[in-house]
C-alpha cells in the first residue's frame, strides 16, 4: 500500500509543478514585468501601470497602435480588467522612441516597432471604495508580437500581474480629469 502511494505521489508530483509553471515567454524577450507607481497609494489617488517587456538583442515588438492603417495587424494587444480596486482611465500609452521603416511589399510606408526595454503604460485610479491591504491587478490578456530580421514567430498570450498597496486613510479627491470616468464607474457597480 505504501508502495503504491509512494509511486502515485512520484507520477503526480511532475504534474503539480508543471501546472504552476508560469507561461512560457514568447523567444527574444527576457521578461515581461507589470507594476504599478507608486507600489503604495491611498484610495482615490492616480497611479500609473506599467507592463515592461524587455526584449534580447536582435528582435523587436510593435507598438499597441500602428499609425499607417495597412500595419494595423502589427501591434501588440492589452486588455485591461474591469473596474476594481483600480479603475483603468484614459488610454494605454505606446512608449516614445519608436523606430519606423517602410515595408514596400506590403505598401507599409511606416512600420514602427521597438527594440531592448519597452515600456507601455496607462494610467488608473485606486477606486475611492479600495479596500486597504495589499493588492493584485491582473491584466486579463495581453497578445505579444516578436520578430527577428527574418521572421516573426506566432504571437504569445501573456497574463501578467501588479501586486501593490492601498494606503490606509481617509480617500484623496479624485483627479478632476478622470473624476467623470470614476464616477460612472462606481456609479455603474
């Protein structure tokens, strides 16, 4: 009976490490990292999301947005959660410094894409109704595209995670840009 334990646990215990195993990162990037500044905010304040791919020498990734509508393909996709502990506002930002070049074949005037460390951010409010502790957002889906100067590999679903933390104290006064959408928002729940 002993046996027969000791040599389930043996075949299970692979299986058990192998479904904790964190998805496999796309070939080219060395990691991608999701975080929040500041890591420590009181309910109502502006913070901002980062999600940081670092890629190795010799690929590159493409930005969320293409600005020549026939690229509109070559982008990275980011799904944000639905209101929370934060409340996504605005939009997600494509990090400055892209560089560009036509692609003739496909009549790309202006292909921009990233090389290194990318950083894409949008910005968010800790709901006013935030519990105070630490935190987690998880981005539901965030779809990256790698290519060397060659070719490009088929895109990696990713789900990454911010841990933060909520401040205790009374909430601060919403931003007055974002204090619509916030107010809809919590309105809406």
């Amino acid at each position: 009976m002993l046996t027969r334990v000791l040599a389930t646990l043996f075949v299970l215990t692979p299986l058990a490490i192998a479904a904790e195993k964190p998805a496999a990162l796309p070939k080219g990037v060395e990691k991608v990292e999701a975080s929040i500044t500041p890591a420590d905010a009181k309910p109502g304040e502006t913070v901002i999301f980062k999600l940081t791919v670092t890629l190795l020498d010799g690929f590159h990734t493409y930005p969320l947005v293409q600005q020549d509508k026939l690229a509109g393909d070559m982008v990275n996709k980011l799904v944000f959660p639905e209101a929370g502990t934060l409340i996504f506002v605005g939009e997600a930002l494509d990090p400055p410094g892209a560089e560009s070049k036509a692609e003739r074949l496909l009549g790309i005037k202006a292909l921009n894409y990233y090389h290194g460390k990318v950083v894409y951010e949008r910005k968010a409010v800790v709901s006013p109704k935030a519990v105070v502790g630490a935190a987690t957002v998880a981005i539901p889906k965030f779809v990256l595209s790698i290519c060397d100067k060659d070719s490009c590999f088929p895109p990696k679903t990713l789900a990454p995670v911010a841990a933060f933390k909520v401040l205790d104290g009374p909430a601060v006064a919403v931003d007055k840009k974002y204090a619509a959408e916030v107010e809809k928002v919590l309105k809406d729940k």
